[in-house]
C-alpha cells in the first residue's frame, strides 16, 4: 500500500482514500486544538487523548461493541472527568497547572491499559494501536452510507468534523469573548465554565473519533502544532482558524508524501511534518518569527542610533567646539562608534531628513531638532 514502485504521484484509490482521511481527521483536530492554545490549555489535548482510552475500554466492557456510539459518549465523559480532575487540584492552591495534569492523566491512562491487558487481551484494543494508529488500514474498514461506499474513518471523521465547524460557527463569540476576557464573558451571562467544558467535550469526541485512524500522538500533534504556527501568523481569530486548518492539511498531506517517499509510518511522518512547518513558520512569520524580530531589532538599534545623533548634535549646537564636536570624525571618538557604523547612522539620518551634512560637518534639520527635544524632554 505504500505505492513506492509508483511514481510519485501516481495514487491509487486506497491511496486517496488515506489522503482524504488524513485531511479530514487534521482539520477537525485543527479547530478545537485553536482554542486550546489560545487558552493555554495544550498539555489538556494531551491529557485528554491518553485519559479517554479508559473511558473507552469501560464502555466497551458493558457493550462488547467496538463500533457502539457509547464508546465516544464514555470517551467525552472521561475528557470532561479528567480536566474536572485537574481543576480541582488546581483549585488546592498546592499544584500548578502541569503538575496536576501530570498527576492525574498518567493515572486514568494506565487504569485503561491495565484494564486492556487484563481483560481485553483478545480484543482489537491494544495499547499500540491507540497510541501509534495506522491510517493505513483505514481504506479496508468500509461503510456505506447514501449510495457511497468508503472508509468507515472518513464517515466517521466526517461528522466530528461538522460537529467542531458548528460549535465554532453557533459560539463563535461566546468563545471568543470567554477565551480573551472569562469575567466581562460571566458578567454578560456567557457561562464561560459552561463553554469551557463543552469545548472539552468536543476535544474528547474528536480524540476518540481519531483514535482508530491515528492513534492519540497524532491527534496531540494535530491539535498543537498547526494552530500554533498559526499563532504565529495571525493575530486575527478567524484568520487563525482558517490558517490552523490550512497548516494542519498541508501537514497531513506532506507528512504522507514523506511516509511513501521513506516507506516509514505515516502517522509519525505527519506529526514530523507538522513540526517542520511550525519550525518554517517560527523562522519566516512576518511579524512573530524570529527572522522578523531579528530584523526589528537591527532596525531598532539604527534607529535608537540616528537618535542618539540628533541628540548629540543638539547638545553642541552653539559650543565653541561645535564644529570638532559635530563633525563625523568626532562621531568614533565620542560615541564610540566604528567608523563604517558611524557613516551609517549619518547617512540613516541624512534619508529620515534629520541631519544634513557639509563634508565631514554635520547640521540639524528642523525635524531633527524637534526629534531630540522629544527625546530628551522624554528622558
């Protein structure tokens, strides 16, 4: 299934199919994981995706099915537990945030694998599986639904993604004003505890819904990774929704690109891919990145500079020295400036309109001396 004799890209159904689910399963990771970010809650995805795994074998337990609905009903239950866990430790006064989550995820993930290997050892329900996931497998597992017959996960994945787009799309502004300001959201009657854990039960579904298609690392990666680089890129809501989808798919899709071209584990390789793209969009943001603030910072330095320099220049204005003071030699000497530093800030200067400069002698323009008094009436 890997199409490695095949060109590149040449796919095959199967192929598509794995693509489309990959796409599907990222976007709907992409948009809770939003929220999650912005609240500073990403080590919950994390808690979540692991902890759920008991909710799920306790369901299965009392249904014996795993296709019944009533392992993502049990899954959303134990999200809701789990963060309702961390809360309340939180709430001792005695813990930090990651501390509690430290202390009560390990403890609900490793009662469901015990559980898993105690009594579910016969069961499609390993360990492995429900960490690592292969999306592979997802084209042999079909259902047909309305004339169509395709992947179960797809169906599935489908319908979690509708539910994140019309819980964003029906409290888009709950969420927004709760997430920004969670006391103006409770004196408007917004019920930000409310929101805060129907937005972790949807985290809990889409986790779940993911879970047999890719396994929880996946979904962790999915979640984090695309709406942070779009923290990156944005300071806009809407924007950073739509571009945490958009890393999220470009992740998915180049991550299986990169599996097939490597013939490794195509759940690994996304989550890889989506680590290089917030890496690329940590380096090329145009505001946040550090490229940007690499050039801010130089751009600062020239600019305190050319200030510096006016300043200077006002100060001697009228001296009896004002000629060996004010004159571009005199810069290195008394400003401790190298040379070629020096002719820069002069000729930064000269562009901004604040100095003029008669050789080697240097004059304030009006803008210029109106500059250094600011300064200096703001010293």
């Amino acid at each position: 299934m890997s199409g490695l004799s095949l060109p590149l890209l040449a796919l095959t159904q199967p192929q598509l199919e794995i693509i489309a689910v990959a796409v599907v399963v990222s976007a709907a990771c992409a948009l809770s994981g939003v929220f999650l970010v912005l609240r500073r809650l990403a080590l919950v995805s994390d808690a979540i995706s692991h902890s759920i795994l008991l909710g799920i074998v306790l369901a299965f337990f009392l249904t014996h099915d795993l296709a019944s609905p009533l392992l993502m009903i049990a899954a959303a239950a134990t999200g809701l537990a789990t963060v309702w866990l961390i809360e309340l430790l939180n709430r001792t006064g005695r813990f930090k945030s990651d501390t509690s989550i430290g202390l009560v995820f390990p403890v609900l993930f490793s009662i469901g694998v015990i559980l898993i290997s105690r009594y579910a050892g016969n069961v499609h329900l390993d360990v492995d599986a429900v960490l690592v996931g292969e999306i592979a497998y997802a084209p042999l597992d079909r259902l047909s639904l309305l004339g169509l017959d395709l992947p179960k996960a797809l169906w599935v994945m489908g319908g979690v993604l509708a539910l994140n787009v019309a819980f964003i799309a029906l409290f888009f502004k709950e969420l927004k004003l709760s997430t920004f300001d969670a006391g103006l959201a409770a004196a408007l009657g917004f019920a930000p505890a409310l929101l805060h854990y129907a937005l972790v039960a949807v985290v809990s579904v889409t986790a779940v819904g993911a879970f047999d298609a890719v396994g929880s690392i996946l979904v962790v990666a999915l979640m984090i990774a695309p709406p942070a680089t779009a923290f990156l890129l944005t300071n806009r809501l809407v924007l950073m929704i739509v571009y945490s989808v958009g890393a999220a798919v470009l992740s998915s899709v180049g991550g299986y690109f990169l599996a097939r071209f490597m013939d490794t584990n195509i759940a690994g390789a996304m989550a890889a891919m989506g680590g290089v793209v917030f890496v690329l969009a940590l380096i090329f943001a145009p505001d946040r990145g550090l490229l940007a603030q690499l050039l801010r910072h130089r751009r600062q330095r020239w600019d305190f500079a050319a200030r510096l320099l006016a300043v200077h220049l006002l100060q001697h204005e009228g001296d009896a020295d004002a000629q060996y003071e004010c004159s571009l030699p005199h810069l290195h000497e008394h400003l401790r400036w190298t040379a070629d530093f020096a002719r820069g800030v002069v000729q930064l200067a000269q562009r901004q309109g604040l100095v003029v400069c008669g050789g080697e002698q240097l004059q304030l323009t009006e803008p210029g001396r109106r500059l250094a008094n600011t300064v200096l009436g703001q010293s």
